[in-house]
C-alpha cells in the first residue's frame, strides 16, 4: 500500500469510535439505500449516479438542481422517489406567466355564514408538500424563481406578514433543459448557491436505451415498496450529520473550493486564464456535508478523500463562472474541476513525500504554501 493510500485510510481515527447505536443507524441508512436503488430500478433504467446524488442531497437536508435534455425521465424519477420514501409530492410546472402567490399560496376573504363575519384565510400552494419538482425552473421570469429563494433556505414562506412553515423534511428538485436557452430566465448566481447540487443527468447507453423502449411500450406498471418515512429520514439526517471528519479532509475539502478563486495568488494558471468567479465558502461546506452522507450510504462512518472527490464536481460546477476565453476554448466548469482533482495535494505532508505536489503550491525552499 502507498504512503498516500495509508494516509486516506487514516481519516478513520481509532478514537473516533461511533455509538452503537449509530452504527445500527449507518447499517440501516445503508441497506435503505440499496433498497431504494432497487426500488427506482423497477422504473428508471440506469442513473445510478444520479440516484446516489438525489439521494446524498435529501440526506444533507439539500436541494438538487438537475440538468438534462427532455426525456430523460427527470420528472419520473422524482415522483418515483417520492412514493419510494413514502413522501408528499408535488409538481410545479414553472412558466413565464407563472406568479409568486401560484407557488406560496394566497389570502383570501371568506365569509362564516353563521356570523355573516368576513376574514382572511391563507390557500396553501403547492410549495407545501415534503418535495417538490420545480420543473424548467429557468422558464419563469425572476420575480417568481425568488418566491423559492426563502422557502429553500428558511423553509418556510411569508404572506400577508405571517410566516407559514413547510412540512419537514423539505426537498426542492428543480431541472432545467441545457439546450433551450431562447426566452428563459438563467437563474441568478444566488439562487444557484442555494442548491447543494448540479446533477448531470446524462443518455442513456444502448442496452439501456433498448431496455427503457421495451419497458415503456408494453404494459408493465411495477409496484413500489415504501422504503422510508418521513420521520426516519429526519431521523438519519441527524446521524450523517454526526459523522466525524479528519482534519485533513476537511482542509483537503476547503483546499479545492479556495482553488476555485481566480483573484487568489497561489491558484493554477488555468483557473486565471479561464475563470471569472470561484466558489464561496458554501462550496466548502457542502463538500464535506455531501461526503458525509456518501460515507454513510456506502456503509462507512468516516470520510475518505475518495467521498470528496465524488461529490466535487456535483457541489463546484455550478459555483464557477467560466469566462468568455473559457468558452472560446470550449472549457467547462467541469473540465476545470477535474483537473484540480488531480492537481490538489490531499495535504501539504502527504504530498510533498510523495513529490506529487505542483509548483504552484510550493515556495522558494520548497515548503509547501499555506492553503
């Protein structure tokens, strides 16, 4: 075993020994999960990444963004999530006459007509269900893509001065068509940092494409299992949020989000040359949130850089802005993030014995620089 090798493994420290009964939880949390990918198995052919992902995302208490052309069966597997944990679901279709009070709810005047007495009383929208399938989200103009920004991040909705708070747990999946772009609405970079993840739902091959026609043209309707409730997802919420992080990892986590930043000194030459704006300090955060819950799905209650690496380019692509040079070179978010995959030591000891680490972190005697 490499020197490297041995020192991931040592984000497992000896002292950081799990309570039994979290580790009864991460067992249970893993075998759901295989549970769950059987079940969306009965409906959706292939996707594993993607289903790992969704599903790393509502363990952290997050919201997905999910990226795709049309007919990918991005709807379908949401709502077949949904049933699978046992949830309640709703549809936004988002378009552009859509209004903020269509998602929120509204107040309206209602009359008791034993007392002839005439009050307001609030309508829920269909923001109030545990997730939500905010569909081409990019289509509805800005005024009402903000209606999500406090429901997301306070989860919870005003109106009328009166707050209204949603079912917990609470998931936004929202999707967008990459191709389309002629009379939407690109969402803000603020809005975008509020999803946890950029999921790229990708063709399928040939034998799944084959196996999705010979699904979808004849009359088979599988029935579905519940795998989780409500209060049991809450409850393994808490348990991946318990999970203990190594220093090192961690530093690793924030090392690749600082990367990101252009008007830093010490970053690669192809993060100057290609982009406009980095990461912010939430990138850093939910990369060690989202290596978590991958952990705890793979049955592990420690994290590995290899959980890092996982979940780097579903937390960093949306975070960076390319450039115009980027786009000229036909260089994306993604490409970048690979190579600082590669190009980021684990940390300054580990690679400076193994000689991995790149210039740019080194300084005139050959230390390496503070990250």
């Amino acid at each position: 075993m490499s020197d490297s090798s041995r020192h991931d493994d040592s984000a497992r420290s000896d002292d950081q020994v799990p309570p039994p009964d979290d580790i009864a939880a991460v067992e249970r949390l893993r075998k759901s999960f295989e549970g769950i990918r059987d079940e969306l198995g009965k409906v959706i052919v292939g996707q594993r990444d993607v289903i790992e992902q969704l599903l790393i995302a509502i363990f952290s208490r997050g919201h997905c963004l999910l990226i795709g052309v049309p007919g990918l069966a991005k709807t379908l597997m949401i709502h077949t999530l949904a049933d699978t944990l046992n949830l309640s679901y709703n549809r936004i279709q988002f378009t552009p006459d859509l209004m903020p009070s269509d998602i929120t709810g509204t107040e309206v005047i209602q009359e008791d007509k034993a007392t002839g007495v005439r009050q307001f009383k609030f309508l829920r929208g269909p923001i109030f269900a545990n997730i939500i399938l905010a569909d081409e989200i990019n289509r509805t103009p800005p005024k009402t893509q903000a209606a999500l920004l406090e429901a997301m991040q306070e989860r919870q909705v005003t109106v009328g001065g009166e707050r209204h708070r949603l079912p917990d747990p609470f998931f936004v999946l929202a999707t967008q068509n990459p191709i389309e772009q002629e009379g939407t609405y690109p969402l803000p970079e603020a809005q975008l940092d509020r999803f946890m993840l950029n999921i790229l739902v990708d063709y399928p091959n040939m034998d799944e494409e084959h196996e999705i026609v010979r699904w979808t043209t004849g009359a088979r309707k599988p029935a579905l299992t519940k795998v989780l409730s409500g209060a049991e997802i809450l409850e393994l919420q808490e348990v991946v949020r318990k999970v203990p992080v190594a220093d090192h990892i961690s530093g690793y986590a924030v090392r690749l989000a600082r990367q990101t930043r252009p008007d830093r000194g010490d970053v690669p030459d192809y993060i100057r040359d290609f982009v406009s704006w980095g990461a912010g300090p939430r990138a850093s955060q939910f990369l060690v949130l989202a290596a978590k819950a991958r952990a705890v799905l793979h049955g592990r209650y420690y994290v590995a850089a290899e959980d890092i690496r996982a979940v780097a380019g579903p937390v960093l692509r949306h975070r960076i802005v390319t450039n115009f040079h980027a786009e000229a070179e036909g260089v994306r978010p993604d490409d970048l993030v690979a190579r600082l995959i590669e190009d980021v030591p684990l940390d300054d000891a580990a690679a400076l014995h193994a000689g991995s680490i790149p210039e740019i972190f080194k300084t005139s005697n050959g230390a390496a620089t503070p990250a």
